[in-house]
C-alpha cells in the first residue's frame, strides 16, 4: 500500500472482490492514502500486507475489521461475522466501502503462540485433502489447513507425541484422529473441520489407550476406521477399537476430570483388544492397508506380517539394520518399502516369492 494505490486492480473479471479503504493511527511513513480500492475476497493477513508498497514491509502489519483481528481469509471473516454481503462484489460493481485498519504486529511470545510449533516435530498425516495432522515433541497435535492456519490444538498428552493418524475421514465433517506419545498411550481425537473460529480450538481427548509399558512410536488406523494399532518400545503391537459406543469389553473405565469452570466432564480409558508378539526391539514403524492385515517395522531389523484375527506372525524379512519406516502400498498391497539406519531404501514385492523376502535395495548417495 502506498501513494501509488489506485481505485481499480488487475484481474479476472469473474474474481470476486471487496471495496475497502484502509486507515490506521499510526503516524507516517506508515499512514497510506485514503482512497478505496477493490482487492481479491480471498486474501489472507498476509495478502493484505502485500497490497501496494505497504512501505516494503511484509508481515509487519495485523489488520482489524470492527475492532476485530482478521486471522481468516477476508471472505471467510466477514461472512462469519456476519457482516452484509453486499460489502463481497464483483469487480466493476461497487456497493459499499469497508474500512480495515492496520496497526503494527505484535511478534507474540513462543508460550503465548500454541499455533506455534516448540520442540521438533515428530509426525505428519496428510491423508485427509481438508488439512494437514501434525504431532510434536512439545506434547502437542496441531490441526492444519490452507495457508498454514492452525485450527485445532490436541491437548493432553505429557509427553512428546511420536506419531498421529487420520482414523475417519470420509462422508463426514466430523473427524476423528489419533496420536501416540512418550507418555506410554494413545489418545483418540474428534472435530469438525468445517467449524469457523477466529482463534484455533483446543479440544480434549474422548478417549485414552492404555496398555503399553513403554512409550508409543507409531499408529496406523485400518481403512474403515474402527480399529486402530499401535507399535512401542515395549517390542508389542497392541489392537484398539476407535468407536466410542462400542461396548463389547474395550472400555474399562470412565475418567472423571476437573475443568477450569469446576464441572466435572468424562473421559473414556479403553483396554488393548489383542496384542501381537514377536519383535524383540522397539516397533518403530506399523501399517495396516487390509482389514485382515498388519505389516511392522522394527528396531530387531525385521519387517513382519501379522493375520489380524488369529494374532500370528506369519512371515518376516530381515535386512541387518534397525528400521525406522515402513509403508505398504500398491494395487492388493504388492510393494512394500522401508527405511532404515544406512543410506538404503529397501522395497520387497511378496507377490514375487512364497518366502516374502524378494526385495530391491535402492543406495541413496
């Protein structure tokens, strides 16, 4: 923004656009002209600071509608707040002015900024395409979508969260998410991905996995959503259901815990189903593509596969180096790929031999 600002814009005549003048108490060279202007309905905080010259400074402004900070794209905000439609047009069809004033951005403190990441982080799922499912040694899950708007902060873990899952995320806004932690648990998570808030949500768990004796390094989800597995350092696979109603025996107790306003709420604690035994070091990495079928990973440098309803290990490969990852892909699960502690990505074709144990190294250099 600057003395350069002009009352038309390029663009595509079809792109919706917003009438606004912008004003602000600062004194020069920060104060910009008066005169309004139509700019694209769908601009961020940053697109905003990017108008015109804005004197050079990108990012150094935060920006109020009605004494409000805007934290959505602008059509988003205004439509949330209620505010007219008429204020949202297209170019060349002018209606009414909005006034947006700018101030100077604060830099908020790391504590005062949870959206912010602290620490390392340690997990990403970006299966669902409505946003982006991240995990952090700061005990954190964060909930992510366009333009890196944090919208939901997973809080209860205490410690680092070593792995997270989409469980359900398909026919429905309600989705349900899971995240294993150092803590020795696992902890299941619902939101609504189409809920509008101007700050991100912090939500609670609606049910704690117990029954590791050491901490949690990964998580898979089977495809329909109502299981999920978990590997540990306790050299286990444990089984879980993920449905809250289900009442067929996972459900040991009922968690009362206090709340800021001193009202009770409950929290479910649920039991493993089965568990799966055979690695003897930490399960590193655990994937389930078949209902039927679990694949691991381990620090004992195998790569096993599991029959789900009899609980068996029924054939494995060991490569000579702990492994880290592990993904089974393809049309009927026909390669599998893991990754390890040397520069190697080994992939194995099971379709190939009866022994599972056909695989092509690939040296990273």
């Amino acid at each position: 923004m600057g003395t350069d600002m002009d009352t038309d814009m390029d663009g595509d005549v079809e792109e919706r656009r917003v009438q606004v003048r912008f004003i602000t108490k600062l004194k020069p060279p920060y104060k910009v002209p008066k005169t309004s202007i139509a700019i694209p309905a769908n601009l961020t905080r940053l697109g905003l600071s990017t108008i015109g010259m804005m004197n050079g400074n990108r990012n150094r402004f935060d920006f109020l509608i009605d004494g409000e900070l805007v934290r959505l794209p602008l059509e988003q905000f205004l439509l949330a707040k209620g505010i007219s439609a008429e204020i949202i047009i297209f170019i060349n069809y002018r209606r009414k002015v909005l006034e947006i004033e700018y101030i100077r951005a604060v830099v908020l403190k790391k504590e005062d900024e949870p959206t912010l990441h602290d620490d390392w982080v340690s997990a990403v799922d970006g299966s669902c395409p409505r946003f982006i499912l991240t995990g952090c040694y700061d005990n954190l899950g964060r909930v992510w979508k366009a333009a890196g708007e944090c919208t939901h902060i997973l809080e209860g873990h205490s410690g680092a969260i070593n792995s997270v899952s989409v469980v359900n995320s398909e026919g429905t806004d309600s989705v349900a998410v899971a995240t294993a932690s150092k803590d020795e648990t696992l902890r299941l998570w619902k939101f609504d991905t189409e809920e509008h808030s101007y700050q991100p949500s912090k939500i609670r768990a609606f049910k704690i996995l117990r029954g590791h004796n050491a901490s949690v390094q990964s998580v898979a989800a089977e495809a329909s959503g109502s299981m999920i597995c978990s590997g540990s350092w306790d050299c286990t696979i444990n089984l879980w259901r993920t449905n809250v109603s289900d009442t067929e025996g996972d459900l040991v107790s009922i968690k009362k815990r206090k709340v800021k306003n001193k009202v009770e709420e409950s929290q479910l604690e649920g039991e493993a189903l089965s568990t799966l035994v055979g690695h003897t070091q930490c399960v590193s990495s655990v994937c389930w593509p078949e209902p039927n079928t679990i694949y691991s990973a381990s620090w004992d440098h195998s790569v096993r596969r599991w029959d789900v309803e009899t609980g068996k290990d029924l054939s494995n490969i060991f490569c000579g180096k702990p492994l880290n990852c592990l993904h089974v892909g393809g049309e009927g699960s026909a390669l599998i790929a893991a990754g390890g502690s040397d520069p190697i990505l080994r992939i194995w074709d099971p379709t190939k031999t009866r022994n599972f144990c056909s695989y092509l190294s690939v040296l990273f250099t």
